[in-house]
C-alpha cells in the first residue's frame, strides 16, 4: 500500500490541464491497488490529483488547511468541485487553523509530507523557495526529509500570469 501526496501550481492553464491529467493518471496507474492519494483540494494540480485518484479507485486522504478554508478560500467556481471530492473521501483532517493563510498552508504540507511514501509535485521548478505552504517549499522539505518527489511537468504545460 502507498500513500501519494500532491503539491502543485493553482494557476494552470486551460491547455495544460488536459496534459498535466493524463500524466497524473500515468503515474497513478503505476501503483496499482491499495494507492492512498492525500490533497489539500487547492484548484489545479491538487484537484485534478484528487480526481485520477478516485477515478482510479484509490483512497482519498483530504487535509484542509484552515477552518475558514472552504468560505474564505474556495472560489464560487471550484466549490462544487471541492465539495463533491470532499463528500467522497476516504478521511478528511481539518487542521486546527482558524484561517488560511501561509502559516496553515505549511501545517498542510507537514501533514501530508508526515503520511506520505511519496511526494507527488506538479511544479514547472519556478517557484521561488521559501515561501512557506508553497510548492517549492513543500518539494525542498520533502527532499530535505528524503522522501521521494516525482516531478510532473508535461512538455507543452504552462501556467497563467
């Protein structure tokens, strides 16, 4: 049994969602049965992740980030997305933060980088480090600890300003 955790970019473009998909659901049909997929359910590489893991019958581990997540942080148009993947996982952790913001964000990825075999980072490697809850930083702390981090990036992926 492996557990997968994702980080990744928000701000994929429209072209490259299709792309970054099909590449997740490669990687995740290389596990096989008994895969465990963890998501903080930010949009982008998080949910498109969320997705290929239930589509492929994996269990599904959502850590939220803050209690105000879901009301101050979702937008209108990811809702229904969010709420949907929500209702059909396997576990969800609420982290004790009273709001979202760069300080919950890192408590996330400690979670998700505490329960995982694997890190799995849809990361174009543009980030700036250092900005805690981000996915450079989620990658470098993953390296740091020695967990293993699979870098997707498809050629023709980009991301919007």
């Amino acid at each position: 049994m492996t557990t997968l955790a994702v980080t990744g970019h928000l701000n994929l473009s429209e072209e490259s969602v299709p792309l970054v998909r099909a590449a997740l659901r490669t990687l995740i049909a290389g596990y096989g049965d008994g895969l465990t997929g963890m998501s903080c359910m930010a949009a982008g590489a998080d949910t498109l992740f969320a997705e290929e893991i239930t589509a492929a019958g994996g269990r599904l581990v959502v850590v939220i980030p803050s209690r105000d997540y879901r009301a101050g942080v979702v937008s209108p148009g990811h809702a229904p997305v969010f709420d949907r993947l929500v209702g059909a996982a396997a576990e969800v952790l609420t982290l004790p933060h009273e709001t979202a913001g760069p300080a919950a964000y890192a408590a996330a990825n400690a979670e998700l980088l505490r329960r995982a075999d694997r890190l799995v980072a849809v990361w174009d490697g543009d980030d700036p480090p250092g900005r805690p809850g981000g996915t450079a930083d989620a990658v470098a702390r993953a390296r740091a600890a020695g967990l293993p981090v699979d870098v997707v990036w498809p050629a023709g992926a980009g991301r919007t300003p």
